[in-house]
C-alpha cells in the first residue's frame, strides 16, 4: 500500500512526513534541511524556482519572488489583511479573478492556487526522491480558521500537485496528534500555534486516541511576519535618523532590510543584543552605502510586546468561551517557529503557570501529526477527530451589523435547515450571500461566497418556501442543498464567488434582509439560527 504522506503547508516553511514501522518520520528536501520555504521565484528566463532556490532570488528579483502566499489565499483584494500585506511584500498584488487577491510578475496575472500548487508538486517530487515510490496521496493541515473556500483551494492545489488529498486537518490538532497520538493520555491541552502568517489556539481533550476540540480561535493579522515587520521598521527609522535616507525607496535595498530583520529577531532568540549588517545595503551616486547597527533584545521585546499580548488576549477570550480556568490546561503545547522567543516563552509559561511540553518540535509537529492522520486512515478505529469550527457563520442584519448563524466551536461534522419564504412576486431564483465573521460591522466579516438556486417556479410573494440544508463535513467543507415547497427535487448548490458585495462595501445597504428574516421560521432551524445576508428576488 502507497504511504498517505502528511504536508503542513505554511506561511513560511513547508514541512512533509511520513509514517514508518509507527513512528512519524520528517522528509529532507534540498540541502538535506527538514523544512522548505514556502517561496516561488517566477524568473524572467521563464524557469520556476522553488523552496530554497526561489528564495534566494528576493534580493536579486524582488518583483519576481513569491513569499507569504498562504495569506493570501482566497482572499478578496480589498480585505484588510491583503491591502495590510500589500506593505510588506515587494510584488505587486492586484485584482484576480472575482474580485480575490492574485499576483502579477512580467505582465502574468497569477493566484496565489497556482502558486500553492508548484509548492505540493515540489514537496511530492522530494517525497517520491527520499521514498524511493509513487506518492498519491496526502493529508494537509492547514489553519484552524481557513474558510470552506479556502480549504477547497487547498484540495484544488493538491490535486493539480498530483495528490489525492485524503484529508483536510487543522494544524493544531495535527500539533495535538503528533503529542499524544497512542500515549494513553487523558488530558486537556492548549495549542499556542504562532506561526509565519497565522496565529491559532486550540483547547482539545484527549482520550486515549480520541482527539476532540472544544474550543479554537485566532489572529489572521498575527504571524512572524509581523514580528520581523517591527524589526524592519526599526532599522529603517534607525537608518533613516542616522543617515538621511529613506531605504523604503529603494526595493532592493527594502528585501535586503527583511532578511537582515529575520535573521536579528532568530538571533535574538539566543543572544541578549546582535550586530546588524548589510554590505551594502545600497548605491548612492556609485558609492556603495553600508549598513550597521546594534539591535538588543530589550529593545526587540519593547517592539513586540504589543503582538505577544494580543495573542495573550485570544488565548483568554477562546477559554472564556467554554468557561475554563488557566488551572483546568493539564498541558501546554507550542507550534510554529515565532514560539521560540524569549519573551513568547516567559510570557505564555507565566501566564498559564506551565512551562510548554518539550520534546514537541514547532516547525515539524503539524507534518508528523498529518503523516500519523494519513497511516491511520486504512486503519480501523485508529484514530477518532472530533473537529470543530472556529469562526462564526452568519448574515448581515439589518443595522449593518452580524447576525451570528453557525456559532464558533460547533463539532463538526454537523447540519442544520433553513426556510426562508420569496420575496417577489414571480420570483425564479434565489440568492444568499455567506459570510464568516465575529459579531460586529459586515464590512469586517469574510465574503465566503453566493449560493443560487434557480428554476423555482412563478408565485406570488411569499407563497413559495426554500427549504434550505447546510451540511460541514468533518473537514469543515459546507454543502449547501436546497428544496422548494412545491415538491421540487433536492439540488445541491455551490458556492460562487464574485467581487465584494456592495452591501458589505456600504454596510447600510442591506435591502431585502428585514423582508427576509420577517419569513424565517425559527421551528425550522434546530440548533441554528438563520443564514441569509440579502435575499434578491428575480421576477420570471
């Protein structure tokens, strides 16, 4: 039987494993290194340069070199995290298709799929090397609070990468799989999980080999990136005070900052202060221009602690969601490679009274947990996932504002209906926009994408129900079927994408909903509220 290899597919670094005699085993790539960056260099000659090699382009072909995509992916270009993104990255990011996020070099529009694609061909290429055999098959972990669209694009992906991808699985409880996969535990443990582009934090409860979330949230605007983003900001300011010149002119000088930031902040992890220096950092009038300064890790924790204590407040928030004490955390498991610093560590460890579990690996625990996942599939009963969601569901009400539908931390797999009446005479199709966000502001919330149903027969205003079923799988992926009450058959309908709404632009412009939730029957929706954000009747 072919091995189910398990990938994370990070912000940063990509990580592949593999299962051998029980045990979770990391796959080398180029260099002989267990981790891959999550880079893509689109070179001008025409050839793709990939992991390590597409890297090493970002100072020599900024424009040309891809890194950060998984925030990106499946994203309208207008979201804040993009247009935040947009400032710190040296390519051009534009308009795609339907409004999402994409990336244009040499005069090629390109998503971020795509570019996701050529990291799994890479990753499966290295695995079938070091393998010696055909690898079909793959579980992917991603994060916690990926979308139902997003996780599609992933499959997409990997499919395109030559994977059957057997399973989507949230990367802290791949983390929690990899601690306690046969261990005989019976605990509660929280998964801190910072990584390049994300953070995420997850209580499960483990039973033997039963792995159960009971409660999960995070940050999308809260990753290393952020991090190494004060540390180039601080030799840029410093640069500047010093020399009068202003690197953010200059890209190529700019992506010689952001390695140089990277490097400090990892140092800095082991050294109390670190010398940075780049030789040269650029020309002025042919003169070659260095740079050299002293960074302390006083003056990087002053910079950062800002970023430490949102995640602080996440973690308390998505506890006192499910009414548990710091006390009741029997374990405390860290994942992804910003975990490493100091102030990270002493802040977490104090806060909770715990020191993390060691002998956990940051950046290889969610690849070895997703390779334990994919042996265990062939197996019975091996493993059980109970997963859950982590962002609410929902629609725009009629203030502007959420109306939360499907709350967070809902175990998956799970279903609910929906009835909602037309609302014109004559009314031959049905539109509902889906959003996920927290309670507040619509314009905040995700655009998911727009369910139709068409072909309903002619009626007067209201006298024609959809009864409507939202199914998520145990992956998190929603399917959506829908009846109407004059006997039609069930239809599956798909979620389309399409640019922003202009509700969700102009968060007042909310026609139709009050119309809308006036007809919703609440006897219809056991354990759910309803999920509609505009109803828009097309007369026959």
């Amino acid at each position: 039987m072919s091995k189910i290899i398990g990938i994370d597919l990070g912000t940063t670094n990509t990580c592949a494993a593999y299962v051998s005699n029980k045990i979770p085993r990391v796959i080398p790539t180029e260099g002989g290194f267990n981790t891959m960056p999550s880079a893509v260099c689109l070179h001008p000659s025409g050839t793709v340069l990939v992991g390590q090699s597409g890297k090493e382009q970002l100072v020599a072909l900024p424009e040309h070199t891809i890194h950060g995509i998984k925030r990106l992916l499946g994203r309208q270009y207008d979201s804040k995290v993009v247009q935040e993104l947009k400032r710190r990255v040296s390519y051009a990011i534009v308009p795609g298709e339907g409004g999402e996020a994409a990336i244009s070099v040499g005069g090629k529009i390109i998503s971020p799929s795509e570019l996701q694609t050529k990291i799994l061909a890479h990753i499966k290429r290295y695995a079938e090397i070091h393998l010696g055999e055909d690898i079909p098959e793959a579980v992917i972990a991603v994060p916690a609070y990926f979308s139902d669209h997003q996780r599609s694009l992933v499959k997409q992906a990997g499919a395109q990468a030559g994977f059957t991808v057997r399973r989507i699985v949230n990367e802290p409880t791949a983390a929690a799989l990899a601690y306690g996969f046969n261990r005989g535990f019976d605990q509660k443990v929280v998964i801190y999980d910072l990584g390049g582009g994300t953070f995420d934090v997850s209580i499960l409860e483990i039973t033997g080999n039963v792995f159960q979330v009971i409660a999960t949230g995070g940050d999308t605007f809260l990753g290393g990136a952020d991090f190494d983003g004060r540390v180039c900001d601080w030799i840029v300011d410093t640069f500047k005070r010093q020399s009068k010149i202003d690197l953010t002119e200059d890209q190529g000088a700019l992506q010689r900052v952001r390695q140089a930031a990277e490097r400090a902040k990892i140092e800095l992890s082991l050294l109390i202060n670190t010398q940075v220096r780049i030789s040269p950092v650029l020309e002025r009038r042919g003169k070659a221009i260095d740079l050299d300064l002293r960074l302390d890790r006083e003056t990087l924790n002053q910079r950062t602690s800002d970023l430490v204590e949102r995640s602080v407040a996440v973690t308390d928030r998505v506890l006192a969601e499910r009414k548990l004490a710091l006390s009741d955390i029997d374990e405390l498991i860290f994942v992804g490679g910003q975990t490493r610093m100091p102030l990270i560590v002493d802040t977490i460890s104090n806060h909770f009274g715990k020191q993390p579990r060691k002998g956990v690996h940051p950046d290889e625990c969610v690849a070895l947990g997703a390779a334990l996942l994919g042996d265990s599939l062939a197996k019975i009963d091996a493993v059980t996932l109970l997963d859950a969601i982590s962002v609410p569901l929902g629609i725009a009400g009629r203030d502007g504002t959420m109306n939360i539908v499907i709350d967070k931390h809902t175990q998956l797999p799970s279903s609910g209906h929906i009835t909602l009446p037309t609302t014109a005479d004559n009314q031959t199709e049905m539109q509902i926009d889906v959003f996920a966000g927290e309670a507040g502001p619509v314009a905040n919330a995700e655009y998911l994408g727009t369910m139709t149903r068409r072909d309903l027969p002619a009626a007067a205003s209201g006298a024609l129900s959809v009864d409507l079923e939202f199914q998520l799988d145990p992956e998190g992926m929603l399917t959506i079927i829908a009846t109407h009450s004059q006997g039609g058959q069930p239809e599956t309908v798909q979620l389309s994408t399409r640019e922003r709404p202009a509700a969700v632009v102009d968060s007042t412009s909310v026609a139709g909903a009050e119309e809308t939730m006036a007809g919703v029957d609440d006897a219809n929706k056991p354990g759910l509220r309803g999920f509609v954000r505009n109803l828009w009747g097309k007369p026959h």
